[in-house]
C-alpha cells in the first residue's frame, strides 16, 4: 500500500495555505476536501480585512485561492473523511467514497460550521425558509421581508447584502450589536433595514415554508410576532469534528487542541485554522496558522 507523507484534510484558506507550503516543501500529500475549495470563505458577501484587497467578494477570493492550487498542480481529492485511526505505524483515513488511504502524518483544517438555534421545525425549514449563507440563498427573497439572526460582523455584513435585494431586513441579536464600529455605522445607509436588539426566537411559525415568527424579550419574557418570509442564521460557528472524538484530541465544545506546533495529544496528527481552540479565527490566522504547522511538520 502507499504511505503518502501527509494528508491535509480540508481546502478552506488554512488547508489551501498548508498545501501550497507543503508542495514547495517537496512534501508528498494529498490535499482532500468534502465540498468546495475556499470553506466558509465562499459565503462572504465582502471581505475588507485581507492583504492585498481593499475589498473582494469571497467567492472571487476562492477563485483566486483555486488558481494557486492550480499554478502549482496541486490536485483536490473531492471526498470525506470519515475516520481516522492508526495503522502499522501510519494514519488510516477512510473516505466516504474513495476507500482508505495511508498517511504518516495527518493536518486537520476542518474549518466551521454554522451553529443552529435547536428549535422545533428548524430542521424542517432548513432549505425552506431558513439559510445560513445570504449570497447563496438570497435572490429567493427578492422583494420578500427576512430576518437575520446574529449581531456580529458576518451578520450585520450579510444584511447589507440581503437589503439591496429584499424589501426589508430585520438584525436581530439576543443583547446589543457586536460588529465593528464601521460596519454599525453602515447600517444608516440602508432604509430597509431595522436593527432588533435584546430579542430572540422562542418559535417558527409556518407549515410547508416560513410565515413568521414568535420572538421573547430577553430581559422581560414579553412575546411579539414578526411576519417574514425568510431566516438567515448567523448565531456562531462550531466545528465539524464529530469523526475525532475517539481521537481525545477535543475539547468539550468540539475544538481541535493543539500546542505552539500545532500538534494535537496524538502524534503524527496536527490540526489548523478554524478548527483548533483559540481566540482570532480570521481568513489571516488560519493562513499563518498553516505555514507554521508546515514548517514543523517538515522537520
């Protein structure tokens, strides 16, 4: 069987970063990926915060990402890893779809998910009148009212995007607004959007797609209504890291634990990015994140 140097598991910017890194290292990997080149990056409506761009749509800075996999003929294994266990001194990672595959070192750069609100009939609606990315999903509302839930940068950056489309869009956070300064203040270019603080959902209402729904003051109880045609969920991220727990290399809310070196409690495996507990989790940290790991795991 073939023992590949390493396998890096995901291509958002900390796996795209670590395969550049590893095919200049003359690393023998094999980069694989579940869904899309660019990870969470693709969803962003626009992104300020990176080198080099003043500003750039996140699909367009995914592109940009694929081309210098491309430049370097670098290839994208487009499958999932299910587990990861040792084998005779080596990783064995089996795939959903592409059978096992051996590694003597593995990096995880699994990114986020988005983070659901656990209510009833949320499963139901998803697809269906709830989304988690507005530049996805967003046309569908045209001219529609929707309601965006979250009051960080990703939230209140995404209503921008939904206001140019929708006739109304309602911020809604559990306590105040968290985005930057700047992006807080943008929200006074926009007539049709009307900022809700303090509240959250206590219910959904509709039966074959969203109608509305029931909201609770979190600091009085009361209830109100509120009639939408769409939710776009922007409450946090967690990590997609359920195949690991029989790793021990996670902490309780689901987070890689790695050391300085980016190496987890089980050698051989090292972890990168979103994934991983820390403080910062930004397309520039993960990007600094692999070139570091790289640099160790080329040791």
């Amino acid at each position: 069987m073939e023992v590949l140097d390493l396998v890096i598991v995901g291509a958002g910017p900390a796996g795209i970063t670590a395969a550049i890194y590893a095919k200049r290292a003359n690393i023998n990997f094999a980069l694989y990926e579940k869904n899309f080149v660019g990870g969470n990056v693709v969803n962003a409506y626009e992104i300020e915060n990176y080198p080099g761009y003043a500003k750039i749509n996140g699909a367009d800075l995914a592109v940009q990402f694929n081309s210098n996999l491309t430049e370097l003929n670098i290839d994208v294994n487009y499958d999932e890893i299910t587990k990861i266990s040792k084998n005779d001194g080596c990783f064995a990672l089996e795939t959903a779809y592409s059978g096992t595959i051996y590694a003597k070192k593995v990096l995880l750069a699994l990114g986020t998910k988005s983070r659901k609100l656990g209510l009833p009939k949320e499963d139901q609606f998803m697809g269906r009148g709830i989304s988690t990315c507005a530049t996805c999903d967003g046309n569908f509302y045209k001219g529609k009212d929707v309601l965006v839930v979250g009051g960080g940068n990703s939230a209140v950056s995404e209503s921008f995007y939904l206001a140019n489309i929708c006739n109304k869009v309602y911020i809604m956070t559990r306590h105040e607004l968290k985005a930057d300064k700047k992006e807080i203040d943008k929200i006074k270019n926009f007539k049709n959007i009307e900022v809700i603080e303090f509240k959250s959902i206590n219910e959904l209402h509709g039966d074959k797609k969203i109608e509305g729904v029931t909201l609770i003051d979190t600091n009085t109880k009361e209830l109100s209504e509120l009639k939408v045609d769409g939710i776009f969920l922007y409450v946090g991220q967690v990590p997609p890291t359920d195949f690991l727990k029989d790793l021990d290399i996670l902490n309780k809310y689901g987070f890689i634990e790695v050391n300085e070196k980016f190496e987890t409690k089980v050698d051989g495996i090292f972890a990168i990015g979103d994934c991983i507990s820390k403080n910062v989790r930004q397309i520039v940290t993960a990007v600094g994140d692999a070139a570091t790991a790289i640099h160790f795991i080329n040791e």
